[in-house]
C-alpha cells in the first residue's frame, strides 16, 4: 500500500473538518505540508480509542475520517 502524499492528507482532513465542523469527535492537527502532528479523539461522546490523543499518521487521518462519518451519518 502507497503513502498517503500531502494533497491527499488535507483532502481528508478537510472532510473530517467538513463532517465534524465542531471537533465534537476528533481534532485533527496537522504539521507543517502535512508531516506529523496530532490527533486527539473526544471520550465525552462514548469514543473509547485506547488513550484518545496520537501521533498523526496516514492510518490515523483514515481512520478519523471513517470514525467521524460513522458517527455523524450512521449514529
């Protein structure tokens, strides 16, 4: 499977902001051009993924992006 470039992390944290305009689910911070940053998902709402803030990766822009339109489109 191929890296995720710069182009295609904002687009998909562009989305999450899109879905989720409040960070009601996850706060996505990106570093600069879209290298590292952090990822912080809220417990408040019932989301329970392990410690809730990590390190921003190529998995983890997916995996917020699924979880946000999980829970804002599916309930």
């Amino acid at each position: 499977m191929e890296k995720l470039n710069s182009a295609q992390k904002q687009k998909l944290a562009e989305q999450i902001k899109t879905l989720d305009t409040k960070g009601e689910i996850v706060v996505v911070t990106p570093g600069a051009d879209f290298k590292g940053g952090s990822i912080t998902y809220n417990k408040d709402i019932g989301l329970i993924l392990g410690e809730g803030s990590y390190r921003l990766t190529d998995e983890e822009y997916v995996r917020a992006r699924l979880v946000v339109r999980l829970v804002k489109k599916l309930g």
